[in-house]
C-alpha cells in the first residue's frame, strides 16, 4: 500500500485531518497514477490519495484509518468484483463506494449499486471533472444515508436507541442466546406520574427531564448492554450474561436509586420514581416482542402493588430473586446476632500416632427460622456479596480461641480454616490473621489455612502474593481438594505450601478402581517430593484407610473417623484423647 507524495495537492502536504482521504484499490500502477493526476487537477482542497493494489490491504486499511470514500476497481486481479464491494462494505460500512468497471454492463452496475456501491464509472469514459463529480456526489449521499439511518433508529430527544433498533439488539441476543446459552434479560421502566410533570412545569421541563434521564440510564451501563427510549416516558434495557435474577434485581435497584436523584430544570428541581418490569429469558426461541410484552406486565404489576419498585415476570425467577436477596440481608446481620457456629471435623495421622491430630474448622449457620443452613447454601452468595469477610474474621477468631483451650491439655492439636478466593484478595488479610493469632495467644505453627486448588488456579497470581504475605506470620498453607483443579508441577514448586489434600472422589474410588489408586499413590509421591505432607478427605470405609496406608499418606479424614461436631463435642473428644 502506497500513499504517494505526489498525490496530496499542494495545499495539504501532510493530509490534515479535516482533508478527505480517498482508498484507491486497483492493481494497475500505470492506471493508478493516471486516476490520482485526474483527482489532482479537480479537487481544490485537501486530499489524501492511499493506494493499494490488494483487497486485503484495502480491508486493512480501513480497519486501522478509514476513509472518505473508496475507488474500487472490479476486475482487481484475484477477487470477484461483486465480492469485493462485499468486504469493503463489511469493513467500513459507512464509507461510500465508486466502482470502476472495464466495460458497460446494465445488469453489472445494478448488481453492484444494490450491493452498496453509490456509483459505477466505465474506465474508457473516465475524466477528471466525471471522477471528481462522482466522488463527490458519493460523499454526500452517502453522509445522507448515515444520518437518515441515525434518525431512523435512535431517539431525537435523548439520542438513545430507539424500539426498532432495540427490538434489532434483542433479536440478535436472543440468537446469540440460542448458540451459547448465554441469559437475555429485558428491562421495562416507566416514570411515574410523568404527565403531572408536565402538566404543572410544562413539556420543555418534560423533555429536559427525560434528556437528563437519559444521559444519566446510558452513564450506568456496560459498553455490550442496551438502553433504549421505548416511547413517551418508556425505556427499556437490554442485557447479556448476568450470573443470576439476583444481578438483575439489583441492577434494577440501581436505575431505581440513579433515577430518584433530582434533576434540575429551570424552574427548580425534580424528583421522579421509576416502575421497572424485568424479564429473565428462559427459552430464547421465544419471539422478541413476547419478551418486551412480559417486562411490560411486570412494570405494570410494579406500578400496581407499589411496595416495591420493580417486580419479575416469572414468578420462579421472582421467588429465587427474591430468597436470595432475603437471604443476602440476613447474612448479613448473622455475624452480629450471634447465627454463626463453627462445627469441627477431627483430622488423623496414619503414621502410627493416636488419636485425633487437629480439626478442621468448619462453619455453619444457625438461622432463628430455618434452623441449621449448610455452607453450600450460603458460602457462595458470601463470596458473592463479599460477606464472607466478616464471616471469616469471625470463623479465625473462633478457631484460634477453640485451639488455644484444646492446646492446655493438648499441645500438639492443629486446627485448620478454609480461605477463600475472594478473602485471598482482600489487602487486610494477613492484618488481620496476626492480630487473631495474638489475641489467641496460639503458636501459628499450629494453624494450617487452606485453599482449594481451584481458587489458586483460578488466580494464580493473587494466589502466590497472598500465600507468601500469609507466611510471613508462621502459618501453614494446604491445597484443599487436589485433583479437580489444575495446578501444574511448576505451579506447586513456586507456592509457599505445606501440605496437600486429595479430593474425596478419589479415595472414594480406592477401593473399587486400581487406576485411581495409582492416581493417588502417584500425588502423594509428587507431595513427598516436593517435601508436603499428604491427607486424605471423605475417608468413610476401613479398605480406604487401608490403601491409604499402604500407599504412605499422611492423614487423612471423613466419617470413619468422624463428621463435624459443636465446639462442646469436640472438646470432649479432646479430653477423652
């Protein structure tokens, strides 16, 4: 690709940037110069003539700087003519094209002009005064096209999308939806009482209100997502690959919280309430309008009940939402109301010692209602939310105190604590467990934390920061459920670890499969190796233990030795040895 010196006129030496740039694509050198002279003697301001003699450096070109316009040569060596105003259209579909034909062909030009080329010049008639003309005149059709396609689909008054080329977005969602399984959610937002706004301050006030409301909707969004002017004081918005109906409910939150902020008009300020439907996709053959007709239901229902400020189509999606934000909400008070106990699963050494060796601290919910919630229920949305940072202060502080108690009879006790990606990135971690460990008065050497190989894997790299500022204050660091992730020996090597624990759905194979012996024989060996020390989890039959054994694993735990157990029985464990 050339963009000759001799080119540029006189005027614009350089191709500033208001000076137009004209993309020839034509593999005649000699043809090439010849066209550029011709615009040369016509085009009075500035001018950047590219030339390239390939497509695929045109398409380049104008990926990487665009054009004003391009000239096209047809029977450009190596492509079909029709093909190629194709993929010049596809790279810059608002650049306008003129094609240059070897012959006159009717049926040609039609073909081509309803491909989108804007003219079509045969190379025997050509002059300077025709090819500037025609250059020209493509130009401003072109810009006339763009902005008559701008006004045909977005919104005057506030710019936004409007219903037809949302309803395009969320055609095209839904079909993206269908290939990879990825949610569709569609937002339906009403202002309330927009008619007494304008009634009383006038529809200038109106306008300059929804304007505002509209800057405001599109400030709050992710680049992929949609937010649209439906009609009148109607907006809708558009989103992909939201984890949950929680995500969603709390989005609406947001534009319901973003929207109750006062504008000001000129004759004061405003406050206005929002009433948002919400529909979650469930089956994305489900045609476009269906969709929008279902949050439309849903905001009316919002407007109807009052309570609250959006409300969920799918009573399923509503009742799940709904729990989970319940949910959220008591959590978040369990640590204050004392809800939270923390059980302990005894740990056992098979190197020939008796007894239990330490536990692992486990917590548990006590909720006023529900009774007793397992962790699988609520550590994910603590996770989540970022509440399973108090969770774990408290869970520390606990099991430090419980080990400090056991350590007065038994001072080779352990205790270990699970840590979680999310805990992992928290700066204040190591802060934290010193003080814990001080206010306990326990040796750190008797306190194990661990990871689950996943979560390292997930973050290598926050993994390997925070492991090596938690060994700053003398605790042991475990890989919890190895096997299911993907830590590579190199991985293993650079990670400040001390022990290893293999994944209960091997053991649990040991005694029914000999490859997945040799899977655990071959980890605790790579443990040894690296100088860990190996336990098993989910140990329930005495054949397992038994392989286990013979294997030269070091601990090991599950229900043949014990489930998890209140602080009291575990302190009568203890003292009964």
């Amino acid at each position: 690709m050339t963009e000759t010196g001799g080119l540029p006129l006189a005027d614009d030496p350089h191709g500033s940037s208001d000076a137009a740039r004209v993309l020839l694509v034509e593999d005649d050198a000699r043809a090439a110069f010849l066209i550029g002279a011709m615009l040369r003697s016509v085009w009075a301001e500035g001018l950047v003539l590219s030339h390239t003699e390939r497509l695929t450096d045109a398409t380049q070109e104008l990926l990487e700087r665009g054009a004003t316009c391009v000239l096209l040569d047809l029977s450009i060596t190596g492509s079909d003519g029709l093909s190629a105003v194709d993929q010049v259209r596809t790279a810059a579909p608002n650049v306008p094209i003129v094609v240059l034909a070897d012959r006159a062909d009717e049926e040609l030009a039609v073909l081509a002009i309803r491909a989108g080329a804007q003219d079509y010049l045969i190379r025997s008639e050509l002059t300077a005064s025709l090819l500037g003309r025609a250059l020209r005149y493509a130009i401003e059709r072109k810009h006339s096209e763009v902005q008559l396609a701008q006004l045909a689909l977005h919104d005057p008054l506030t710019r936004l999308p409007n219903r037809a080329l949302f309803l395009d977005r969320l055609g095209v969602a839904l079909d993206r939806s269908r290939r990879t399984g990825g949610s569709v959610a569609v937002l339906f937002l009403d202002v309330d009482n927009f008619k007494q706004i304008n009634d009383t301050l006038g529809h200038s006030a109106g306008d300059r209100l929804l304007i505002e409301l509209g800057d405001r909707l599109r400030g709050m969004l992710r680049p992929m997502d949609t937010v649209a002017r439906f009609g009148g004081d109607e907006f809708t918005f558009l989103f992909e690959d939201l984890a949950s109906e929680r995500e969603v409910v709390l989005i609406a939150e947001r534009i319901s919280r973003t929207a109750r902020v006062p504008i000001m008009l000129d004759d004061g300020e405003a406050t206005v309430t929002v009433s948002i439907g919400i529909a979650m996709v469930g089956d994305p053959a489900i045609p476009a309008e269906t969709v929008i007709r279902e949050a439309d239901v849903a905001m009316y229902r919002a407007k109807e009940l009052g309570r609250s400020r959006y409300e969920l189509f799918d009573e399923a999606s509503r009742h799940r939402a709904m729990q989970r934000i319940e949910l959220e909400a008591a959590l978040r008070h369990a640590v204050e109301r004392g809800e939270l106990r923390v059980h302990y699963q005894p740990k056992f050494s098979l190197n020939g010692h008796r007894g239990a060796i330490g536990f692992e601290a486990l917590v548990r919910w006590e909720h006023p209602e529900r009774g007793l919630i397992a962790p699988a229920e609520f550590i994910p949305l603590a996770e989540e939310t970022g509440i399973v940072l108090p969770i774990g202060e408290f869970v520390f502080n606990e099991a430090l105190h419980q080990l400090a108690r056991w350590q007065q009879s038994k001072p080779e006790l352990t205790v270990s604590v699970n840590l979680s990606l999310r805990q992992l990135q928290d700066a204040g971690l190591v802060a934290m467990l010193g003080s814990a460990i001080n206010a306990a008065g326990v040796d750190p050497a008797a306190v194990c934390l661990e990871v689950s190989e996943s979560s390292v894997a997930q973050n290598g790299d926050v993994a390997t920061r925070a492991f090596k500022g938690l060994k700053t204050t003398g605790v042991r660091i475990a890989i919890d459920d190895y096997g299911t992730g993907s830590s590579s020996l190199t991985n293993l090597k650079r990670l400040p670890i001390d022990l290893l624990k293999i994944h209960e759905s091997f053991v649990s194979m040991l005694d029914q499969d000999g490859e997945d012996a040799s899977i655990v024989g071959a980890v605790v060996e790579l443990g040894h190796a690296l100088g860990l020390s190996v336990v098993a989890e989910g140990v329930e039959t005495d054949s397992q233990l038994a392989e286990l054994r013979s294997l030269g694993c070091d601990g090991a735990q599950g229900f043949l030795f014990g489930q998890p157990v209140t602080e009291a029985e575990a302190e009568a464990m203890v003292l009964a040895g």
